[in-house]
C-alpha cells in the first residue's frame, strides 16, 4: 500500500506523539487519537506550527462511542499506543486502580482492535501494532499491573497474529525499554491519588521512584516508524536493541528461580527503587 492510513492512538503524549509527527513529515495519512478534547486543540497548534498536515480525532480508547467513530475512519495500519501506568503491589494498590489499569491497557485497545480486525480481514490487508513494552516479557516488583497489563498484551497479540494470518493480516509488538517521557516517573506518583488510606501500605512510596536509569526517547522513533510501515518484519521489537540479552537473561531465569529464593531479604530492584532519583538518565 502507497497511501496507507494509519491510527495512533495515545498520540497526545509520547512516544505517540513523536510517531505521528515523524510519520505526517513523511507525508504519510496520519489519524492522531488523543484521550481528551483539550488535546485535540494542543496537537492542532503544533501541527500547524511544525508545517504538517494530519487528522486529529479524541479517541479514549475505553469510550464504546469513541470507538465506535473511530471504526468509519478505514483505516489500513492500526497502532495501540494508548496506556497509563498505576505504580504499586499488589498487596496496597486499591481495587478501582487496579481495573483502570487494566481498562486502558487492555479491554479498551482489544475492543478497539476488535472492530478494525474485522475491517482488515475483509480487506485481506492490513497491520496492527501493539506498543507493548519489556514489561511485557519481564516484571519487576511495584510495577506488577502495569506488567499484568502488558503481559496480557503480549497474549492477545500473538493469538491475534496467528488468527489473522491467513486473512494477510500483519500483527507486529513494540517493547520500549525505560525511556525518559515522563511516563515512567508519574507511575510512581498515581499513589497519591489513592481513594483508600495511602499511609496503611506495606511499602513507603514517598520513598518509592522507577527502579531503572532511562534513555532518550527519541531513540524509539525511527524503529518504531520502520515497525508500522512494515519496512521492519520482525514481530517483537525490543528498543533499544541492547537490552534484547537482559529481557532473554530475565525471561530465561524464571525456569531456575526457586520459591525460597531471597527469603527474608530485600529484593534488589526494590531496594534500588528506594535508592533512585525519579527521573535518572542513563549514560
């Protein structure tokens, strides 16, 4: 396809955001989806201003009408970039967080995906991308649902590229690493907004900060770009490409780990949690 068009969703922020102008640059039909209205006017200034053209539409991806718009747009690449990201254990995080968590990250995305699957299996064409993350192939303590999420992502993508196959349907996984946006650094701060008593917690979240250095997000871009247009043909793509020995590392060690290991002692990314300043670059 020459003039494919492609949805972003989450494209107000982010990694999103960064995608769609590199696309619309590029002179690709690009549809931005962003959470709130307000976005839609912020996006248009910018647009206006970088000199690019692209259509901007408020899709929040848990709003059945939203979704519903969104499916007359026919659309030929479908980018899931949409998500938010609730900090904490298991053990403190409140009930109505927890469902959020999973609402935007999962059952909005794949109910939005259920619609356009359907269009591109009547197509026999298409792509959809899931921007899932390393949190989907590895989980770190105080980040357990927004890797729940990403892990069930992860599921449903590789369900849905062997269903859609056969319909020439492509289904392609971006696994961002730590990057610096933003994103990561407010994960640790949704505590605060807690309805429950947030100073009953087992663990002390003042304390509490994203356990890892982060790189610039910049770096995600151009990948990401070659993923959606389908100049990439890998199916999981791992930015940056350096961490690809560390999430097999992890994914491997789960084989060997024991339910006694570390007993009684801190674990060390939760003790490095407590030891990080927010937002740490990586060298």
């Amino acid at each position: 396809m020459t003039s494919e068009k492609i949805l972003i969703t989450g494209a107000g922020t982010g990694f999103g955001k960064n995608i769609a102008f590199s696309l619309a640059e590029q002179g690709k039909s690009v549809i931005a989806g962003v959470e709130i209205i307000s976005q839609v006017s912020a996006l248009e200034q910018e647009a206006k201003e970088r000199g690019v053209s692209m259509q901007i539409e408020k899709l929040d991806v848990t709003n059945p009408k939203d979704r519903e718009k969104a499916w007359t747009w026919d659309i030929d690449v479908l980018v899931n970039n949409a998500a938010v990201s609730e900090g904490g254990s298991l053990v403190d995080i409140p009930e109505e967080n927890l469902r959020h968590q999973f609402e935007v990250n999962v059952f909005g995305p794949i109910l939005l995906t259920k619609g356009f699957a359907r269009q591109l299996v009547e197509k026999r064409s298409g792509r959809i991308v899931f921007v899932s993350s390393v949190s989907g192939l590895m989980s770190d303590p105080l980040m357990g649902p927004y890797c729940g999420t990403k892990h069930a992502t992860e599921a449903f993508a590789d369900s849905l590229s062997k269903e859609l196959q056969e319909f020439n349907v492509e289904v392609a996984t971006i696994n961002p690493g730590p990057y610096l946006t933003g994103f990561n650094d407010r994960e640790f701060e949704t505590w605060k907004n807690w309805q429950s008593d947030s100073e009953n917690t087992v663990f002390d979240y003042e304390k509490a900060a994203f356990p890892y250095e982060q790189f610039d997000p910049k770096e995600v871009t151009e990948p990401s770009v070659k993923v959606i247009l389908g100049e990439t043909k890998q199916y999981r793509n791992v930015i940056p490409e350096k961490m690809i020995p560390q999430v097999k590392e992890r994914m491997e060690d789960m084989w060997s780990k024991t339910t006694d290991e570390g007993l009684g002692e801190r674990d060390e990314t939760v003790q490095k949690s407590y030891d990080i300043a927010p937002g740490t670059p990586a060298e």
